[in-house]
C-alpha cells in the first residue's frame, strides 16, 4: 500500500511551513498548484493500493487508526472545491471520480466517519446544522476561484451591503447570513448555493471581528495599520490568497469596515413591513419580518423598557405581542466586559395576515414576571386601516413600507396600496399592477408610481414626491402608558403625554410639537395635547403640508378600569373609574344581562349576570360627548376564582390536558369580589402522588383596586418542563391548579404529549379515544417520520397515512420499516399538528416489545448501538446505562459518533423522549464526557448542556472536583497514544480549556471547580486563583467567610437580602430544606477525614439564623459547594423530592447562588487538604 508515501508528503508538507494541524481553516494552507495536483495523485494512488476507496476508510478507521489517509482526503477536498467547483448542487461524486473512485462504494456513515476522523486530525469539526460533513469541507475550501472569475463586482456589492447593516445594528451571524440569503439575487445562478451564502456570511464576519479586534474604526489607512501590527489578517477570510480578485475585494472590505459607525444604539428591535407576490399573478400579500442584534449593551436594552441598567435581570425573555403574545427571544447578561453586554438567542419572525399590520409591542419578563413598561418595536405601529400605504424597492429587492399617508422619497419609483375610496391625481406613470390581499384584511389596489402624485379621498389629500432630498422612510410610532383593555389601539392614559417619534436611519427622532396638529376628529378645531380627551387626529406636517396623520385616544390619568366578581356564578361588576363624562355601551350575548349606572360625573358602573356559563369577554363601546368616534375595548367578564383560556379565548374544561407547545397563548384570568382587599392567590404545580409526589407554589400578585390578574401560562413552561424532567414516566402530566385562599379552584393538567402511538394488523394508529378529541384538520396536519435509531443520518421516512373512501382512518402504513435496520426511532415531524409520544419500533410487525421471557437474562452490553437495539425497555436503559459508564471512561470509544448524530437528527424533540438522553443525564460524568469528546459545534453543545438542564434530572450544581478530573484525565488519554508529546498538549488544552470555559459560560456558578481543574491539568492559573494563591493563610478561610456573611457590604447582605427585599416572606422557597433533609444528608455521606478538615469552620461557614425562612435561600449554595469541593457521593440527591427543592431555590435567585457557591468555593480551596486533585496527564 502506498501509505508511507502518503504519510511522507503530509509531514513535508507541514514541516515546510513550519506548522503543525492548529484548528485553521484549510484553505489558509495555501496549496499551490503543484502541490494540490501533487496530493491529487498520492492520494489516488493510496485508493487504489487499499483496493478503493471504502476498504481505505475502514481500514483507517479500524484498530491500527492510520491518520494519513482521512486527513489528506479533506485537505484535498477542501482544494477541490476551492479549484473545480463550477456552481450549483454539489455532492460527493464528481470529487471521487477525480480519485479514480467508485462513488457507489462509499456508504453514507462510513464516509461520514472517514470525514470526521480527517477533520479531527487538523483540530477541525463537521458543522452544527444541515449537511455538517459536505459542509465542514465547504467551508473548509473557502470562495471558489470560479466564483471570484465571475468580476468582484456583485460578491462585493452583496458583502457591502451587509456589512453596512451589520455594523449599524450589531447584528450576529445569525443575522449576517439571513441577509446574505436574501440578497444571494445579486451572484450569478450557479453560485446561488447555501454554501456560498455561508462563506459569505464568513466573509462579513471577518471583516466586523478585524474592525472590533483592532480598533480600526475611523482610522486613515486600516489595510496598512493592519499589514503592520497583524500581517496574517488576510488569511482570516474564506479565500485563496493567489486571486487577484481575492486581494481587491478584501482590501476593500477592510477599509469599508473602518469607515463604518456603529450607528445608533435604537433599532435594537426592528419590523420591516414587506409587499409579497403570490403565486397568481397580480396577487400579493403584506408581511411584517422582526430583527434584533445578537448582542445588546445592558445600557441599551434597559433603555428600551424605561428601567436602570441594574434593574435588567440575569436571565430574561422579550415576549411581543401582536395578535396574540408569545416569545421572542431568551437572553441572559455577560457581566465582567468593559461594556456589559446582552447575549440573545436570535431567530426569525415572519408574521402575517391582521398580525402584520397591528401594533408590535415588546415585554421584558423574568420567573418573577413583567420588568418595566412595553416599547412599541421601532416600525411596528399599526398600520392605518383607511390610508396610503407607500412601498419602496430596498436592497433586498423586496419592495418595503416606507410611509403610510404621504411622502417625500430619495427613490425613482413606488408602490401605493389604496383601500376603496380613494384615487391618484397627476401622476403621469400610475400602472395598476396588482391587488394586496391578506384574512381579515381590506382588498387594496396596488399602483406603480413613477413621477410625483397626488392622492385625493373624500375629505383627505396626501401628496407622494419622489426623487427628493430626505430620509427613505416616514414611518411614526407613539411611546406612552397604554391602556390594556385597548388590544393593540393607542389609548394613553394622560399621565404624562404621549411622544410621537419617527423612524430613520439614525433610530427614533421625536417628531417636534411644533410639526404636529392636534384636532378633534371630525373638527377643523385644534386643541393642545394637555387639554385633549377622547379620540383626537394628530396631523403631522412638513412644511406647511400634511404628511401623515395618527388617530389616538387620551384619556384622564386617574383612568381605570375595576373588576368584581360576585359569589354566584356569572354575577359580576365592572366599574369604570374617573373617565369622566362618557357614555358606554356593552355588547354582550343572549344569555347575559347588562345594567349601567352612572355614580356621579365621571364613574359608570356595568352589573352583569349571566344565564348559565358566561362568556369569557364582551365589549364595551365608549363615545365622548359631541364625538361620532369610539373607542371599542375587550373586557374580561369577572367570574368568581379564576378559569384557564386558550389561546383562542375560550374557557378549559376542569382538568383538561394540554402539552408544552400548547401553552403559547394561554392564560389564567383571576378576578376577586372585593378589589381593594383581594383574596391571597396561587398557582400550584403538582407531579406524582403518595410518597413521590412534587410541588411547588408561586404567589400571584393581585393589585389593590384593580380587582383582576392574568398570568401567561408559557411563563411557567421550564418550571413545568423541570418537573417532568425530575420522572422517567414519559406520559407524566403536571397538575396546574389556582389556590384562592389555600383551596383549589380551578385545574388542568400539563404533559409533554397530546398522545400516544399504537400497532395493530402492521399500521401505526392513535388510540379510539384520543381520535375523538383531535380535529379532523390537525389529523391531516400530523406528519409521521421514522428513522433508524442507529443509524441517525439516514434520511428519514414519511409513513403514509391510512384513509377509507377519502377519509383519514387516524392510522398510518408501517411500509418500508425493515427488521435491517431496526430499532426504528417512530416520531412527529417538527411541525406535524399532534405531537404524540415518540414510539421505538424494534421489529418490523411489533413496536416497543415487552419481553416476556422469565428465562431471558439481561447481558452487559457495552456498545451503544447493540445496548439501544434491546427490544426490553427495561433491558435497554440498563443496557445505554453501561454503555454510557463505558464511554465516559474512554473518549477512545466506537459509540461516540452516533451520539452527535442523535443530537443532529431528534434534537427538535423532547430530550427524554430517548432513553439515550434520560439516560445521559443520570450520569454527571457522562454529560461532562459529552461536552469534552463531542464534534458538535460550541453553539449546539451550549444548546444541549442547557435543554439538559431545562428538561432533566441533570444537576450542574452538584459536579464534583473527581467527576471532572476524571474526565478531563479521559480526554487525555484519547489524545495520548494518537498524537506526539507536545502536540498532544496542546490539542488537549486547547479542547479543555475552550470546552469548560464554554460550560462555565452556561453554569456560572461552576467557575471556581473549573478554574481548578483547568489547572490542575494544564498548569494554568486564572485570576480567581491567583487571588487565592497571593491571600495564602491560615486565617484565608476565615476571611473569605467574613466577606459572605459579616457586615453591611457582606455577599449575602448585598446580593440576597437587599435585592430580594421586596419579595413577601412566604414567596421564600425552602424553608426547612436545609437544616432538616440537605445538611444531615452531607454529614452522613461525607469522609470522616473531610469532616475533620471542615470541623474548625462550621460555626461559621453558614448564615446563622435556622428559624428564618431564609435560611435554606441564603446556605443552600454553600453547601453545593462543599459537596463538590470534597466529592461526596450524592446518592442522596437521587430522590426527585431534594432536586426539585434544589431548582426552585438556584431559580428564586440564579445570581446570589452563584456568588455564594463561588465564594464557598474558594473558602474550600483555602482548607488545607480539602480539595483532593489527582494526576491528569501522564501516562
């Protein structure tokens, strides 16, 4: 076999560049030509020695483990596409036929395998999404030289484009590539490809990371700068350094980067209302696409809600609500930057029909809900029903809202959408081109407007001027204290006036007073804002011409609404409080009766009764005096307790069952017969019963004289997705229950399916009486796949359902699911209607068979695959358990790769739906040896570590200083007899390092434990330990407990109590935790030799104050940290009981848990002897 020649040239070709595999990109390998044919053809003549290329990959990939032979396939693979790619789909064809290899002769795992083995070989990984092999290569190859032939013309205008945005708005990659996506119009066909967009998006990123690495803003000359402080910048992007297209367009990238601001620090959140085609032709649809940065500074987004900067929690969700509130994005803060920072979880929205054109407001929420005011999303005001809507080409080529009224535009052209009633004057170019439809909205007339125009209504003018000196969009939005009832309409409570911005380039810039016209509508009359009441039109002008209008509502500060539910059911009173002089008008059913009474000049009373169950809202028409204009508003009608609604409205049975993605949109309305006293409420999440029975319980603040509450029930979802996660019993549901005064008063129940999945005579079928509660339109929406569970990469199955004379039967063919290729994973599609439990089909005819054989013993099984094959359930979770231990223990094992392929494949379903992963989670050195020898990226492994601690029994908190070291000792060994001394240091402290810095990033409070392991293992000191090495004393414990407990400025003064003040006593969780089950459960389990160590500190090592109900809040932390500094076994935690009472206090308060845990940490590391590090790696 030619592998020595093989091997020869890869040595050379390093050690002639003086390298070694270093986690670079491989195009920035420079091959030349020569050498790129060179490896052409020792690597054909390598596969053809092996007798091809499949027995060269299993040969490779078997005992011996040559590395040659995968790392020079993707180094030549990366070339290929860097030199041959010509555009369009690619696959693996024509590259093995330039080997001289059979394509057909390279099975799909094994190729993947062969892949990932060479990209490990360079410190390289397959990418976190989509094809993550083809891709990894793709990336690998950076730009193609054919692409960069084309001119660097529209590559460059594409990547100035974005890189503009980009930098004005500090968007993510996530962010960048959406916008590459959609400006990939600009490249020729061929290379409109999601892996060009990709190196694109690489491309734009570089450029932002240079500017921001060297400060390179506003600087004269940045290439030169550049050239001397870093003279490798230009091996950062995704190209090959021999194309002089390649040398222009980065320079050009560089010095655009530098010669951008920042911009703004508004339009952090932004909607861009856009004109769709249909598929018929003249037919199109309006859509609202919301942004936001991947990064914002805390200063920033505390701005947004009108709160301080301190006031933004640790970890938060931004809800918006449009027709119905969900969320937007989680985010959590960085803290210890120069600047503190906002990390979110970004992804796209799109919304359409009546949600496009109604006001998007944003809410800032955390476990203890809402923090401050709603912000309207800049450009997400509600569109004017009656008036011009004006569009304009933007860069994308879609054509977007740029004024709704009137306009003076920079463009040459335009779009108007008129609704009936209204006509264009003296305009020589109006072409109707289209109609714009949409449910629920107004059929408008769509113009195409080349020259200026007047647009004329019965009572109303607006002009359109194009071609002018001004800003491309007029686009007005108000900000001020809303009224709720309102749903969506501008309704503000004048307690101070509401301000009118306009949305620019530059963010909101407040519209001056003097460019505004308040008038009663239906009146030439103007009015000042102070003195306005009721609704009122706002003409905005530009100079001495209207432009636009806004019609809002003002109403007296003192303004409110009272709810009062009355003992029996459907009696109830809303009362309508210092509105002032108004006549109101209630629409209500049949079945209710409505009674107003006024009680004096500006309070009107509305008594209600009901015949029978009430509705769960009416309406109520509100007319000021002289005003043909009202205002309708959505009232809740009281009922006595509380109900939980759908997301549609209406009312839930009595213990109805509802699954986590169905929260979205639900609510619990409570009402209380007397507002100025209200009864004390809760809501009470139960799991279990008898001895194994769960609960917690969270107050539900109730504001005096309101008389009302509503609570999202999404709020609770990783509070009840916590609960789940503490049982195996995958069809356990969570009884959610309103407590008024300690007494249930209403419930449902929360599971993680709507249900189950049968066999019978070879077809898969919904029970009978699950099919009875699914409509039939979700029953044609449920999509079933099947895919082989050992084989994950395989492309997944779409089973066929089964129907009688047209009709769906609730049943699906089992076709094509052969015994090969079982165990078979059976599930729903990510966006199948009905998510019912997914089902392991082990035999072609008999899914999920129970043995039954009393003779049939369990045999070890330590391979993952065979241990996930076992048709027994019970046989099969102690067969992965193994396997799991077995892994852990050596990073070396077979098993690894399918593991990644799980997370790849199911990972949009439940975590415990797989027993690999409940599984997982019952062993912390598994989950750690997951996190070290994966090939995901950061961000899926981020991911992972989070869903793992959302959805299972998973407790980073009780990671103790032996699991680490342990694994951390197997990650050593698997680098240890594959590579040499000293470049086996540094692969292993590179991964180490990056991979726990990611999990500290995830479980701050693990920051000491990690500092200390990281050094124990790579001789790397942190600041934290370099502290503690200079404060190195006798008295260093007593000292560090003095800063925890003692004084004012103490830890737990500073950052529980104070911050926590507010909060009513009995909201504290815990109480006896503590002192009563945790602390006597660590003195039984912990060394008689540790105990010896802690003896002289425990007086003191705890808050001393057992009889407050603080006290489990406040010491809880410490002792998580005592555990994990001795190690000691935390069987004890194994009781579903102490983990749930472990996340409800780590979640009362995320932050003082973390600075707790981290300064008992330390005063453990100051112990003598207490922290017991073992050898990690030697041999």
């Amino acid at each position: 076999m030619k592998l020595d020649s093989l091997s020869n040239w890869l040595l050379s070709f390093l050690k002639d560049r003086g390298l070694n595999p270093d986690g670079r990109l491989l195009f920035s390998y420079d091959l030349s030509q020569q050498e790129y044919e060179a490896l052409r053809c020792k690597l054909s003549e390598t596969i053809a020695s092996a007798g091809g290329v499949e027995l060269l990959a299993s040969l490779s990939l078997g005992p011996r483990r040559w590395t040659a032979p995968p790392a020079a396939f993707v180094l030549y693979a990366s070339e290929w596409w860097k030199h041959e790619y010509g555009g369009g789909p690619w696959s693996w064809a024509p590259l093995l036929e330039s080997l001289g290899a059979e394509t057909d002769r390279f099975p799909p795992q094994l190729r993947s395998e062969f892949v990932a083995r060479g990209l490990s070989f360079w410190h390289l990984r397959p990418l976190d999404k989509g094809r993550a092999y083809i891709g990894a290569i793709v990336v690998n190859g950076g730009i193609p030289m054919r692409l960069l032939a084309h001119g660097e013309g529209p590559v460059a205008l594409l990547m100035s484009q974005v890189l503009k945005l980009a930098n004005r708005y500090h968007w993510g990659s996530t962010q960048v590539l959406d916008a590459i996506h959609e400006r990939m119009h600009l490249l020729p066909n061929a290379y409109r490809q999601s892996q060009i967009s990709d190196l694109l998006a690489r491309f734009v990123e570089a450029a932002l990371h240079l500017k921001e690495e060297y400060q390179l803003e506003g600087v004269a000359d940045p290439v030169a700068s550049l050239d001397s402080t870093l003279p490798t910048w230009r091996r950062r992007f995704p190209v090959s350094l021999e194309s002089e297209a390649a040398q222009t367009l980065l320079t050009g990238l560089v010095r655009e980067a530098a010669a951008q601001g920042t911009g703004s620090t508004h339009g952090l959140f932004m909607a861009e209302r856009r004109l769709v085609k249909g598929l018929d032709a003249g037919c199109f649809s309006l859509e609202s696409h919301l942004s936001y940065p991947g990064r914002i500074p805390v200063e920033s987004l505390a701005s947004l809600f009108g709160l301080r900067n301190e006031e933004i929690p640790r970890h938060f969700t931004i809800d918006f609500l449009a027709d119905m509130r969900q969320p937007c994005t989680d985010g959590r803060l960085v803290l210890g930057a120069s600047e503190p920072m906002a990390v979110l979880n970004v992804r796209k929205w799109v919304l359409r029909g009546p949600s496009a054109i109604t006001e998007i407001q944003l809410y800032l929420r955390s476990q203890t809900g809402d923090h401050g005011e709603p912000c309207t999303i800049e450009g997400g005001s509600a569109l004017a029903e009656d008036d011009p809507w004006i569009f304009v080409e933007s860069d994308t080529g879609h054509p977007v809202l740029a004024a709704v009224g009137g306009a003076r535009l920079p463009h040459a052209n335009a779009w108007v959408a008129l609704a009936p009633g209204w006509v264009i004057e003296g305009a020589q170019e109006a072409n109707l081109v289209g109609e714009l439809h949409g449910p629920g909205l107004p059929t408008r007339k769509i113009y195409s407007l080349k020259s200026d125009a007047r647009i004329v209504s019965a009572e109303l003018a607006f002009r359109v001027r194009l071609g002018q000196v001004s800003q491309p969009g007029q686009i007005y939005q108000w900000k001020g204290m809303r009224l709720t009832e309102a749903c969506g309409r501008s309704v503000f409570r004048h307690t101070q006036q509401p301000r009118l911005f306009r949305a620019s380039e530059e963010g909101l810039k407040v519209v001056p007073q003097s460019d505004q016209q308040w008038r009663r509508i239906g009146s030439q009359e103007t009015l000042q804002p102070r003195e306005a009441r009721g609704p009122v039109e706002v003409h905005i002008m530009d100079e001495g011409e209207m432009v636009a209008r806004q019609r809002i509502f003002m109403l007296p500060p003192e303004a409110r609404i009272e709810y009062c539910s009355g003992q029996a059911l459907g009696v109830a009173q809303v009362r309508f409080r210092h509105w002032g002089p108004v006549e109101l008008a209630a629409e209500v059913p049949v079945n209710v009766t409505a009674t107003l009474s006024q009680e004096g000049s500006d309070n009107v009373r509305i008594d209600l009764s009901s015949q029978g169950t009430p509705p769960v809202e009416f309406r109520v028409h509100v007319r000021w005096p002289g005003m043909n204009h009202e205002l309708t508003l959505t009232v809740p009608y009281p009922v006595s307790g509380g109900r939980f609604l759908h997301a549609d409205g209406s009312v839930m049975q009595e213990q109805e069952t509802v699954t986590l993605r169905e929260l979205i949109g639900m609510r619990l309305q409570i009402f209380d017969t007397n507002p100025d006293q209200p009864s004390r409420y809760e809501v009470q999440q139960t799991l279990g019963s008898g001895k194994q029975q769960v609960s917690s319980r969270l107050p539900v603040p109730m504001l005096p004289g309101v008389g009302r509450a509503e609570i999202r029930l999404l709020d609770y979802q990783q509070q009840i997705e916590s609960l789940l996660g503490l049982f195996d019993d995958l069809d356990a549901k969570v009884r959610i229950s309103l407590l008024a005064g300690g007494q249930s008063s209403c419930e449902i129940l929360v599971g993680r399916y709507s249900t189950t999945l049968g066999s019978e005579d070879g077809q898969l079928r919904f029970p009978a009486e699950a099919l009875g509660l699914i409509p039939v339109e979700e029953l044609e929406q449920t999509r079933i796949l099947a895919c082989p569970l050992t084989q994950p990469e395989t492309t997944p199955l779409g089973l066929n359902p089964v129907r009688s004379e047209g009709v769906h039967t609730g049943s699906w063919e089992a076709e094509g699911m052969t015994r090969e290729l079982a165990p078979w994973l059976v599930y729903p599609a990510s966006d199948s209607a009905v998510l019912f439990r997914p089902l392991i089909w082990v035999e072609a005819r008999n899914p999920d068979t129970e043995s039954t054989d009393d003779s049939e013993q369990a045999v070890e099984v330590k391979n993952l695959p065979d241990a996930m094959s076992q048709a027994d359930s019970e046989m099969r979770r102690s067969s992965i358990h193994s396997a799991l231990k077995a892994m852990s223990e050596d990073h070396r094992h077979e098993s690894w790769p399918l593991i990644d392929s799980i997370w790849q494949t199911f990972h949009h379903l439940p975590l415990t739906a797989l027993d690999v992963w409940r599984m997982l989670a019952k062993q912390p050195k598994a989950v750690l040896s997951f996190l070290l020898r994966s090939e995901l990226s950061d961000a899926e492994l981020a991911a992972a570590l989070r869903r793992l601690h959302r959805e299972t029994g998973w407790m980073p908190e009780l990671t103790t200083v032996e699991d680490l070291c342990e694994v951390s000792r197997a990650l050593w060994l698997r680098w240890a007899d594959q590579l040499p001394p000293e470049l086996c240091k540094t692969v292993f402290n590179t991964t180490l390092m990056s991979r726990l810095r990611l999990l500290g990033n995830e479980i701050p409070s693990l920051g000491p434990l990690i500092d200390t392991v990281v050094f124990a293992a790579t001789d790397s000191m942190s600041p934290l330990l370099t502290e503690l090495a200079m404060s190195r004393s006798r008295d260093a414990p007593n000292i560090f407990i003095r800063q925890l407990w003692d004084g004012g400025n103490s830890l737990v003064n500073s950052q529980l109590f104070l911050v926590n003040a507010d909060r009513e006593i009995s909201a504290w969780p815990g109480r006896d935790f503590v002192l009563e089950h945790a602390w006597p459960a660590f003195v039984k389990t912990c060394s008689t030799t540790n105990q010896q160590r802690l003896l002289p500190y425990f007086s003191k090592l705890f808050w001393p104050q057992p009889q407050d109900r603080k006290f489990s809040v406040a010491n809880l932390p410490v002792l998580c940290a005592l555990w994990a500094a001795t190690s000691t076994s935390r069987q004890w935690w194994s009781d579903p009981r102490s983990r749930l009472a472990l996340k409800q206090i780590r979640d009362f308060d995320p932050i003082w848990f973390e600075q707790a845990y981290r300064q008992a940490f330390k005063v453990c590391m100051s112990i003598d002897g207490l922290v017991q590090l073992p050898v990690i790696t030697e041999q």
